[in-house]
C-alpha cells in the first residue's frame, strides 16, 4: 500500500501526465499539488518550487523521505519500492527494449517540444508562432516515424501486441499517450501513423489512463 505520495505537477504537462498514469496502473493513491507552469511567468520558478527541483520542471514524487524528479526514474522506483503491476517488463530483452523505446520518446521528442525550448525560440530568438508550431511538427513527426516504423518491425517479429510491445501496458504506453496528447494540441497530423494511433486508442480505453488524462485533472482548465 502506498504510503501518501504526492504529485507536484501540472494538468497539461506530459512527463507529469506519465506519473500520473504509472501511479493509476499500479493503483497508488497520491496528492497532487498544481505547479502552474504558465501563471506568474511560471510557479516551477519560484524560490519554493525551486527548493524541490533546482532544475525547475515537473513532476517531482515525494514519498516519504524520497523525493525525486525524472519521469522514468519515478516510473521505476515505483516498480522497485511497490511490485504489482509491473510498469518495465521483468524480463530481458523485453526490458531494455521497452525502456529504450520509452526513452525514444521521453529523451528524443519530448524534449524539443517543452515549454522552455518553445519559449527561448519565441523570446530569446525572436520566432513568431509559424515557425514555432514548424518546429514542433518537424521533430514530432520525425520521432513519431522513427517509432511507428519500429513498432511494425517488432510486430514482425514477435507478432500482434494490444499495446506498444506487450499485451499489458507499459512504461512505452506511459510516454506514448501523452506525447500524441501533445501532437493533437499542436494539431500534428497522426494520419500517418496508424499503429500508434490503435495503441493510443486501447490504453485510452483503461481507467488508469482516462483519471490521468490532462482534462480530467483538478487543475485543469478547459
Ligand atoms: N525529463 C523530464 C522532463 C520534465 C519536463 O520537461 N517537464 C516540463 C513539463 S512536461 C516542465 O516542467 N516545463 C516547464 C518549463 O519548460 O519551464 C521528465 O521526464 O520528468
């Protein structure tokens, strides 16, 4: 039984939004605490926030003495500290293929489509919104290709899967989900990518995805 986490994240934040789906899967109560990441030029700078993530980015899980950043570290100190469910596959190759996917995701798409890196382009370099939402299409369909070629080859291999690699949602789903929740805020075109879109749909279908997604967050505003 979890012993009272709590969430510091944001309604709208992906990495926040795959904590959320790691805990509902793993059925772990927490707390979630809004770090609004727009209001005030952004609650993730203040002093306070800043006590808890110098690098100033949601989600942090605080858990009794353990407070942690990094999505995919939380993902899997909450397999290691509370085993049901199991987030990453146990076993080998499986593991580290669902990990590095989950990592093609979280360290090569995400990044360049985060709040920080689309401010410097507005602020810093002067970019207007064309060029901005350019950006944000290029490299998400540059990832998304990348990814749907590698899920069909793995299909080949191994043969049909419900959900990105295995037949019960893992930390792939995890980051899946909310990132093609980013494409369609920023209206990139998913036509392209029909095995994606079929995993989106089967883990969109699972309580644990539907009480994580962004508009049914209590500090959602929609
Ligand atoms: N690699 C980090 C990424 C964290 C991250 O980029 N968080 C974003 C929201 S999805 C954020 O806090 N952005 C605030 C900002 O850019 O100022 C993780 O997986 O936890």
């Amino acid at each position: 039984m979890s012993k009272g986490m709590t969430l510091f994240g944001y309604w709208r934040s992906s990495a926040a939004y795959r904590v959320r789906i790691g805990l509902n899967l793993k059925q772990l109560n927490y707390e979630s605490i809004s770090v609004h990441l727009v209001r005030n030029g952004g609650e993730q700078h203040a002093p306070q926030y800043h006590e808890l993530n110098t690098s100033e980015l949601v989600p942090v899980l605080v858990d009794g003495d353990v407070q942690l950043n990094q999505s995919l570290t939380i993902l899997q100190y909450l397999d290691e500290t509370y085993p049901g469910n199991l987030l990453i596959p146990e076993l080998s190759p499986l593991r580290y293929q669902a990990l590095a996917m989950a990592q093609d995701i979280a360290m090569e798409i995400h990044p360049l489509n985060n709040l920080r890196v689309l401010q410097y382009l507005e602020r810093e370099l002067s970019h207007g919104q064309e060029i901005k939402i350019d950006w944000l299409h290029y490299w998400m369909n540059q990832g998304f290709s990348a990814l749907e070629e590698k899920l069909a080859k793995h299909r080949k291999v191994n043969g049909d899967r419900i959900y990105s690699l295995t037949n019960s949602p893992s930390i792939v789903d995890i980051c899946l989900v909310p990132q093609v929740y980013n494409a369609h805020r920023f209206n990139v075109d998913m036509a392209p990518f029909p095995l994606i879109n079929s995993i989106v749909e089967a883990c969109n279908r699972l309580p644990a995805f539907i009480e994580a997604m962004p508009e049914n967050q209590a500090d959602a505003e929609v």
